[in-house]
C-alpha cells in the first residue's frame, strides 16, 4: 500500500489520481474514472470530485492501493 501524502484538508479524486501517478494530466481523470473501477473505503465511487481526507484508503483497478495522509 501506498501513502499519498497532502498538505490541505482534502483533495479531490481527480487531482489525486494524478498525485498517484494513475493518470498523467487532470483532463484524464473524467474518462478514467468511465472506464477504471475505483473504491474509496470499500464504495465504489467514479465522481472526481470526491473530497478525500487523511486516513482515507483508495483501491485503483490496475493501479493500486493507496492510503491519503496528511504531511
């Protein structure tokens, strides 16, 4: 599992597949998340805008895991 870290209170799905190395520009994020089974604490959840907070664990299909930490 890997650690992500974020200096703010949240980050957006969107952003943070970029920050993972999921996807290489934000444009991406729309049609990864169509096409890219992605589990957010267990949920399955494709909107990229979805608020992460610290402690959160993020399951990427084809990509791994990963879990968001506050530096």
């Amino acid at each position: 599992m890997k650690e992500i870290s974020i200096q703010t209170e949240y980050i957006a799905l969107g952003q943070f597949l970029k920050l993972a190395d999921c996807i290489s520009t934000g444009g991406q994020a729309k049609f990864f998340l169509q096409e890219t089974a992605v589990h957010i604490n267990g949920e399955a959840d494709n909107r990229r805008g979805r608020k992460l907070y610290a402690g959160d664990r993020v399951e990427v299909e084809g990509c791994g895991v990963f879990t968001v930490v506050r530096s």
